[in-house]
C-alpha cells in the first residue's frame, strides 16, 4: 500500500514537472513581444477610423497606454543591447523617445 501511494505521488510530481516545464518553453520573448506590443498599438490607432465620440476619450487612452507599452518594451530591449540593426553603430533617430 505504501508503494502504491509513493508511486502515485511520483507520478503526479512528474505531471506538475511537465506542465511547468513546457509553460516555460511558451512565454514570448522580448522580440515576439515588441512585434505584440506593436500590432496591438496600430490596431488601437485604426480604432479611431470606427469609434464614435462616445468612445473616442476611451480610444486616445488606449492608444497611449499601448504606445507606451511599447517604447517601454524598446527601452527595455535597449538596455539588454538588443537590436534591429548590425555593428556597434549609433542609430539615435530610431531611439524611444526621452522622458523630460
């Protein structure tokens, strides 16, 4: 009986060491992030072309809250020295922008 249960409870160890393991393996990484961040960014700009003026304060506070999300995201991937281009050159215009 005591076999039994310690079979049991290994196999149920086992299933919990899969299930975290492959969730792992599925969170996005910092670029399929960006390319996230985005898409859902102009998908919120192209709201304005059906929005109504009932909705368009909630529109404008989407789109900003998406856009920073996504220079966040790019400062982020700055600071790990990710990058689209090759080389060490500097490509200032294509920076986030600077808080004041």
């Amino acid at each position: 009986m005591k076999g039994n249960i310690l079979q049991q409870l290994a196999e149920v160890k086992d299933y919990f060491v899969e299930l975290f393991s492959s969730r792992e393996q599925k969170l996005p990484g910092l670029i399929e992030m960006i390319d996230n961040a985005q898409l859902a960014w102009k998908m919120a700009v192209d709201q304005l072309n059906y929005c109504d003026k009932d909705m368009l304060d909630y529109v404008i506070f989407d789109i900003h809250a998406k856009e920073r999300r996504f220079m966040t995201l790019l400062m982020q991937a700055r600071k790990q020295g990710v990058a689209a281009w090759s080389g060490g050159e500097s490509h200032e215009k294509f920076s986030p922008r600077k808080e004041a």
